[in-house]
C-alpha cells in the first residue's frame, strides 16, 4: 500500500446556537442490535449505530484449524452508496480529501486540525473557516520530517508555544502560536527514538 489517499469526515449536529442547543429535544437514544454467531462475523455493511458483535470461545476457529495468511489493507473505490451512519440527529459530513497516509490528527486550541501524513513526511493544517463542516484551508505545516505520526502543543492551554512531532527515529519541536499555517522557524530535535523492527507493510 505504497502512497494510499483517505479522505477526513466528521460528525456535526446542525444547532445554530447556545440558546437552540438548550431548548432542543433530546436525541432518541439508538436501539440496540446485538449480532452473534456467524451474523457477528460481518463486515461494515452490517455496521450502524447501536449495533453490537458478540463472539463467545464457541464461536472462534480451533487453533491450527486455518493456515497463516496476509490480508493486507489497500485502497478500493467507494461503493455506491456506502458512507458513515449516525445516530439520531447528527449528520456525516466529508470535511476534506486527498490526505495522503494520515497517521494522527490533533486540534489545535484555535481550532485547526494537525495531520501527520507518515509517507508523505509532512503535518498538515486544515481549518473550517466558515463554520460549515468542510475544511476551506488546507495548508502544508512543514516538511522534511521522517514518517510522522504523533503531534502534542505545548504548554497545555489556550496559547501554546511549540508543537512536537514524533518522527520514526525522533522527536522535535518547532515554535508554534495560535493561527500559525505554516512553521516559522527550524525543527529542534529533542529526543531520539528507535527506529527499527518495523514489520511487513508497516508498523513498528
């Protein structure tokens, strides 16, 4: 799976304030499902809010009775039809596109969205600036990092100063304030992280 796209949805409940937020009816809750035996076995078709899967020892293969197999993941065309179900009263929303391997995804005090894209060795901003649940500015952070995946403001609070991303084989840290669409300064390397026993098709 060399270099796959995913797209980022989201879930929204379309109130327009506060004061709609506290007079509108509660959500119904969902009834529940709950799947067993082979019907539990399904795949995301089967899938919706209250759903549930319930697999008991009885249920599973005896041990050696199937051989080893690789069933890695890799990119297929949407089905037709095929998106997200929510539960009463939210909505599904698809907030941006053409992320390439995302790895982590952080919101920023201000709001905006950090992504680390691992195979594109890069973090990602991404801000809704009109409220309505797509995401208008998508700017490329910085560069030149090494498979990113992990992403933390520091300090704590409304005001960071730095933002830290761990790459496979270190961690550094470049300044950051609120708003901030693209790094104003150099990488700081502050750790160093092991970067071996990575695994067929990725992980660690």
């Amino acid at each position: 799976m060399k270099n796959p796209i995913f797209a980022l949805i989201c879930f929204s409940i379309p109130l327009a304030s506060c004061a709609q937020m506290e007079k509108a009816a509660p959500i119904a809750a969902q009834p529940e499902r709950v799947l067993t035996g082979e019907a539990a076995r399904g795949d995301w078709t089967s899938d919706a809010p209250g759903v549930r899967r319930k697999l008991t020892v009885a249920d599973l293969a005896s041990p050696y009775e199937t051989p080893s197999a690789q069933n890695g993941a890799r990119i297929v065309p949407q089905p037709a039809g095929a998106w997200p179900q929510a539960p009463a009263g939210f909505t599904v929303t698809q907030f941006a596109t053409n992320l390439r391997t995302p790895r982590a995804m952080v919101t920023a005090p201000n709001g905006d969205i950090f992504i680390s894209e691992s195979y594109a060795n890069r973090v990602r901003v991404l801000r809704d600036a009109d409220g309505d649940g797509k995401a208008e500015v998508s700017e490329i952070f910085t560069t030149g990092l090494r498979q990113p995946f992990g992403i933390a403001f520091y300090p704590p609070g409304p005001n960071p100063k730095y933002i830290y991303v761990a790459n496979t084989g270190d961690i550094v840290r470049l300044p950051y304030k609120n708003g901030d669409l693209k790094v104003t300064g150099t990488a700081e390397s502050v750790a160093s992280l092991s970067a071996g026993g990575r695994l067929q098709g990725g992980g660690h």
